[in-house]
C-alpha cells in the first residue's frame, strides 16, 4: 500500500496506475476521505461501470457511495464493460463509443461548474475512445486532481480492435503530463 497523504497532493495533477486488483480504488477512495475531511469543495468524475465480480475478480465500482452535500459525485451506472461483456469486435467497439458518450458529458458538465479538486475514477475508460486533448485541457484548469486508470495487460482481450493498446498509448501520454505518477503493482 502506498503512504501518500492527500496534503502531498494540494495543488499537483496526480494519477495512480496499475493493473486489476492492485488497490487504485481504495487509494483513491482514502484520498478523497481526506479531502471530504478538510471540508473543500470536491468534485468526483466516476467513469467506472457498476461493481461486477468475474472469476472471483472484481471490476469496477463506484468511489463514492455516500451522498455528502460537500462533494459533487457526477456519475453514470449506465457504463459499459467493453472488453468483459463484449461478445465480438463490433459489440465492443459500440460499447466503447457509448461510454466516450457519456464520459465527455460528465467532463463538459462539471466544466460548466468547476471546484479546485477533481477526482477521475476510471479514466482509462473515457480513453477508450475519448480526447485526450478535452480530458488534459480540464485537468489544467483545475487546482488539484487525482485520477485513477487501469494500465495492465488482464483485459487485453479486445476481439482484434486495438482498443487495448489505444487505451495503454492514452494512458502512457496522460501520466507523462502529470506532476505525480503512482504506479501500483500485483502482490506476488
């Protein structure tokens, strides 16, 4: 588990990395505890599709579940799992265009009113399909961010599309212009 404290994070655009079931959530999720306690207002952008278990594994999941006046919780259960539900390429690829759909209209939303802390759940999902250029120009604008995204290689079944390694090329570029890169590791 990493020791990083939310007040080391004031003021820097951060992303914590790593591959499924590596802690990225529960980081985030204590991250944000601190935030929530030093009463600022917060924002939280959750891109991740509902909670769903596979092979004992679980994938997604929301951030926050508490509905605190303090912290704007823009979210979708509507998000799709394009490379765990997906049948064929074609089906994948409508599910990852749906989910830039919904993703570019949460970042626009909360551009409409923004807080100087952002939290991103699940980038990795807007960057299946979604402009790095609209999600960066955001990140700028904004005192304090800390995103969590998926980079691994456990879901790179994507029925021939290239869609994993868009999103590894997105992922690699959005982490080159932050501040501070956390990268999480599989415990042996």
């Amino acid at each position: 588990m990493i020791d990083c404290s939310f007040n080391e994070l004031i003021g820097k655009k951060t992303i914590i990395l790593g591959e499924v079931s590596t802690g990225k959530t529960v980081i985030t999720r204590k991250l944000l505890e601190e935030a929530v306690s030093q009463n600022g207002k917060i924002t939280i952008l959750d891109f991740a599709p509902p909670e769903r278990v596979e092979k004992g594994i679980k994938f997604g999941g929301h951030l926050y579940k508490e509905n605190r006046c303090k912290v704007r919780n823009i979210k979708s259960d509507m998000v799709k799992t394009p490379r765990l539900s997906a049948k064929n390429s074609e089906e994948l690829i409508k599910m990852a265009e749906f989910n830039e759909k919904i993703t570019s209209c949460m970042l626009k939303k909360f551009m409409e009113s923004p807080t100087d802390t952002l939290f991103i759940n699940d980038v990795s999902i807007y960057l299946h399909k979604g402009s790095l250029r609209l999600l960066l120009d955001v990140i700028r604008r904004i005192k304090t961010v800390i995103i969590n995204g998926y980079l691994g290689e456990y879901l790179d079944n994507d029925h021939g599309t290239g869609l994993s390694r868009h999103e590894n090329i997105m992922m690699h570029r959005l982490a080159a212009r932050m501040d501070r890169v956390i990268k999480l590791e599989k415990e042996a």
